[in-house]
C-alpha cells in the first residue's frame, strides 16, 4: 500500500532519485576501477565498500524523523518498518550481498567499458523478473528496447578476449566476465523483488519507509561481505594495502570513503526509483547511462575501444532511446485520452 502524496511531490522525488541513481551508476564503477588499477587487490574489501556507506543513511532518517516529531507530536514512532517487511529487507540485502561479490571480482579482472556493457543486459533480467513478480505493462518499444540491450551484450561476449589485460589470465578473464553476467542477472532479480515488497508490505509505504529498507539491506549486504573479509584477513591487508597504493596512503583511504559514498547514492537511488515510478524504469536508466561510463573509462583509464565495443554501445544507446520514445508516445496517448474523457464529462 503506497503514501497517497501529489503529481508534483512525487516527480521531485523521482528527479531526486533518478540523479542519486545517475552519480552512483557512473561514479561507483570508476571509482572500484580505480581502487583495483592503483594497486588494490582485496575483492571482498571492493564488494563490501559498496554498501558499506548504509551509516549515511542517518542524517536523512534523522531529518525525516524530527519533522515528523515536529508535526504528531513526542508520540511519534522512530522507525516505520514492521517485522515482515524487516525480514524481507534482510533477505534482499544479503541477495545485494553476494551480488556486490559478483560484481567486484568482475571488475577485478575486466576493464570497466567491458564490465559496464555486461551490466547491460541486467535489464533483460529485470524484464523478465518483473514479468514474472510484478507484471508490469510492456509495450512494443518496451520490449524492443530489451531486445536491443540484449543484443549489444551478445556481440560483446562473442569477442571478449580482445580486450584481455595482460596481467589477467584467459581462466581468470573469463570468470570475471560470468562473475559478472552473473552480478547482472542477481541483482536484475533483486530490483522486481523490492518492487513486490512495496507491494505486498501490509503497511503503508512512505519514502522514510524506503529509506528504512535500504538501511537494513546496506547494513545486511556489508555484514555478509565483512564475514567474507574477516575469513580472507583482508582487514588485516588495508593497512599494507594503503602503504602501497601508488596514489598515496591518504588517497587510499579517500578513494575507500568516495567508493562506499557514491555506491550508496547508486542502491538508494535504485530503490528510490523503484518507489517513485517501476523496477523497469530503475534498470532502463542503470543501462543508459552506459554511455558515460564507457567514456570516462576510455577517458581518464586509456582503455581500449575496439569494433565490437562500439557496436555494442549503438544498439545499447538505440535501446535506451527506443525505451523513453515509447514512454513518451505512451504518456502522450493517456493525455489524449485522460482529456477526451474530460470533455465527455462536461
């Protein structure tokens, strides 16, 4: 059950989130990229810096709590969350928790242009997914869309070893790459299993209640890797770690703290997404922002970008456009019809 809340409100909120989801989806696959090619080794240290910044979440739970105090009174209740949406919460946190695994070792092992276009297809999955837990309504654009995406992830993988760096191993290449098709596919599940929380949650779901949930799945998802850690000693390595960095002891820590900050900005804008609008449209805007990635990676890390690479980013691009072409047709034709029923009325 969704907080009735106004057509402005509610496009603010989209907006907000829809430029949380846009930072975190450009800036955090960078910046792991940039902790690994600098001397970092720790894949567990990566994939728990991903939602290790769940403390950030304070400040605005703080902030919606005293205004709520202001207005109900020293009644009003700290936290909104009841134990079935607790427990849900948890689950998919610990989801997000192997997911961010995945995905580190991923980027370990690829350039952050490969590992971006096989994130890609994270929207054919959560097509899918959504189909099946919260059947949503897909166009032919929508579906187009899906299919383009799909396709351009397709040539990528048909010619990966071009772009193999040299110090990676053909065995270690290669399960970057499925490590990260399988990121793609866990977490493309995990955006329609948020959406079918909101949905089956008997309570009313507020933005502070979204909030809430992103906090425990964070902190669920950093326990889970922190265990990985605790048995691979890697809390042990981040001091040596840092005294090795070749961008300086201070830069390691800074680039640890820029990567949990722009990470947490990309999770709660992603569920932020989910509640202002779909799941779907969550991951269409995960995949078109590829672009930008893919240039600042070929920008500021010299990567290569053969062939198949451009390719793959046309019909990514072709995909994304197709999807909010047909959004905006679709949005034109309730117009149409929301004014011809208007007319009738008067």
């Amino acid at each position: 059950m969704e907080e009735k809340m106004s057509k402005g409100l509610k496009r603010m909120l989209l907006v907000l989130n829809c430029t949380m989801l846009g930072l975190g989806n450009v800036g955090g696959p960078l910046l792991s990229r940039l902790y690994f090619l600098k001397g970092g080794k720790g894949v567990w240290i990566s994939s728990c810096l991903e939602t290790a910044g769940w403390p950030f979440m304070a400040l605005p739970l703080a902030i919606s709590y005293f205004y709520r105090r202001r207005k109900e009174g020293p009644g009003t209740k700290l936290f909104f969350m009841k134990p079935p949406v607790f427990m849900a919460s948890v689950v998919l946190g610990l989801l997000t928790g192997v997911d961010d695994f995945l995905y580190a070792y991923g980027v370990a092992r690829l350039p952050i242009s490969t590992s971006a276009l096989i994130i890609s297809t994270q929207l054919a999955f959560t097509a899918a997914f959504a189909f099946l837990l919260v059947k949503p309504k897909f166009t032919p654009f929508t579906i187009n869309s899906i299919f383009l995406l799909t396709l351009g992830a397709v040539v990528l993988a048909l010619h990966t070893s071009s772009d193999r760096p040299a110090n990676e191993s053909k065995l270690r290449y290669f399960m970057g790459f499925f490590m990260t098709l399988g990121a793609s596919a866990l977490y493309g599940f995990v955006l329609p299993a948020i959406e079918l929380t909101y949905k089956k949650a008997k309570q009313t779901v507020t933005y502070s209640l979204v909030m809430e949930m992103q906090m425990v799945m964070s902190f669920s998802a950093t326990v889970f890797c922190s265990i990985g850690m605790i048995f691979h000693g890697d809390f042990k390595a981040i001091p040596r770690e840092a005294s090795e960095y070749e961008l300086g002891q201070s830069t390691y820590y800074v680039v640890l703290v820029l990567n949990a900050m722009f990470w947490q900005m990309f999770f709660m804008g992603a569920v932020g997404v989910i509640f202002s609008a779909s799941s779907l449209l969550s991951g269409i805007i995960i995949a078109a922002l590829l672009p930008v990635t893919e240039s600042l990676a070929v920008l500021f890390y010299h990567e290569k970008f053969q062939a198949e690479k451009g390719l793959a980013l046309v019909l990514s691009l072709w995909g994304s456009l197709n999807y909010f072409y047909g959004e905006f047709q679709e949005n034109k034709k309730m117009k149409k019809q929301n004014q011809a029923l208007e007319t009738e009325i008067t």
